[in-house]
C-alpha cells in the first residue's frame, strides 16, 4: 500500500481512538499487524502523530491554556493551581516511563498484549461503571492535590499497550468521586504534557529512523499523519464530552471487549 494512503489511515485511527478509552497505541498496533504494516518502520511515526491529536486539545481548549498561562505569569491562585494539578499529574508517569522504557518497548512490539488489555480493560470499565457514583464536576483547578496524583498513578498503567491513557486517567478520575466531564477535560489537559515528553524522547532516541530512503517512514508520511489526527481527533473531542456529560462508558468497555476478543482469536488462528 502506499505509503501516504498509509499514513492518512493510520492517522484517522489515532484521531478517533486518542481520547476516548480504547487505546489509540494499541489500535495503532493492532492495525500495524492487520495491514501487514512493517511494525518497526512506523512505530515512531505512531507516537509522532499523537501530537495532532494533542495539538485539537490545545485548540478546542484555548480560553482555558491561556487563562491558566496567564494566571501562572501574574501568580493568580486559580492558574497555579491549575498548572500544580497539571504537572503532579504528569510526574509519576515521566519518572516510572523513563525508568522502563525499554519494557515498554518490547511490549510495544507485541500485538497479543494489545489484545488481551483491550479485554481487562473492557471489564475493569464495566466494574467501575457499575460499582461508584461519579462526583459533582469542578474545576481541574479544584482538585484536590491527593486525587491528582492518584490520577497520575492511574495513568501510568497505560504504559501496557491496549490499556488506554484516557481510559486509565478517566476510570481513575471516577474511582476517586471526580465528575464526568471534569474527569474527560483532566484527561484531555493531562494528554498534553505526557504525549509531548513521549514524543520528544522518541525523536531524541530514534531520529536516525527519519532518514530518508526507498519505502522508509519520513517527515512527509508523519505531517500528513499530524494534520489527519489533528482534524479527526478534533471532532472527537466535542462529540465524546458531550456524550460522557449525559451518559456512561459502557459502550466503549463493550467495544473494547469485542474488539480485543477478535484480535485474540485472530492472532490464534492466523
């Protein structure tokens, strides 16, 4: 398949699973292995492109980055606050993400991991949908510092490929009495810096990957991944607050269930 053609299909993939919790690396995976993809030629094109994705939140939440930077610059309580809830959120998964990088790697490289998580975490969803009562939403900024970095540690269980960054923050975010929709926007603003560290270390680690060459990945294929992620996962974004404000996310722990089972089987028979 062309390599373009590639691009666009995998970047429509990232847009549409990115925040919602069904693990958009884990798709990526899954898709990768599907399509006969070669896993190892487009996996820094498929952290790469999670910056399009990352790129909507800053757009579809403008008002609320520049507030907070602003209120930062003028040391106004509520834009600290928001910042100190922001990066104690951020900080387990840089320490922990650094510290098993390479574990992570490998299991990146393994397409039945990805499959089996989509089913625990399928069921772990439909657990904690049935067993709490979500909280009052609020402000991130309101956040209380302990349901932050619970939240954070949450997150880090996303380092398993198939877990789902969003799903873990979001289930996590509930596990702790944290409203819907506060729980969604604490997820989408906590995408920003983890997706940009994890994309900066692997440009830092694997920039010789991007060199040139017959049927190699390079800046083209991943711009236009960028600007496919960026416009699909826009989209994504206000339609999945507005679902998650009036309901809940069973649909998605299904959807995972049901997919993670076909990859199982798939992989098994193939």
């Amino acid at each position: 398949m062309d390599l373009t053609i590639t691009a666009i299909l995998l970047g429509i993939v990232e847009g549409l699973t990115e925040f919602i919790p069904v693990s958009s690396t884990g798709h990526l995976i899954l898709a990768t292995e599907l399509f006969g993809y070669n896993a190892g030629q487009w996996a820094m094109f498929n952290v790469v492109i999670q910056l399009g994705a990352i790129l909507a939140v800053v757009v579809q939440y403008w008002g609320t980055f520049w507030k907070a930077g602003m209120g930062v610059l003028k040391l106004e309580s509520e834009g600290l606050r928001f910042a100190r809830n922001i990066l104690l959120a951020f900080l387990p998964s840089a320490v922990i993400g650094l510290a098993l990088k390479d574990y992570i790697d490998v299991m990146l490289q393994s397409p039945s991991v990805v499959a089996w998580a989509l089913i625990v975490g399928g069921i772990a969803i439909l657990g904690i949908e049935k067993a709490i009562t979500p909280g009052a939403d609020s402000s991130v900024a309101d956040l209380p510092m302990k349901k932050v970095i619970g939240v954070g540690f949450a997150q880090c269980l996303a380092m398993v490929p198939g877990v789902s960054r969003s799903g873990a923050t979001i289930m996590g975010a509930l596990s702790m009495g944290i409203g819907r929709k506060t729980a969604a926007e604490f997820s989408f603003f906590l995408a920003v810096p983890t997706m940009v560290g994890a994309t900066t270390l692997e440009l830092l680690t694997k920039r010789d990957q991007l060199s040139a060459g017959s049927g190699s990945v390079g800046w083209s294929e991943i711009a236009v991944g960028f600007v496919v992620s960026f416009i699909v996962a826009l989209a994504v974004i206000r339609l999945f607050v507005a679902y998650v404000s009036k309901h809940g996310f069973a649909p998605f722990a299904w959807y995972r269930i049901v997919v993670g089972g076909a990859a199982v089987a798939w992989l098994m028979l193939r």
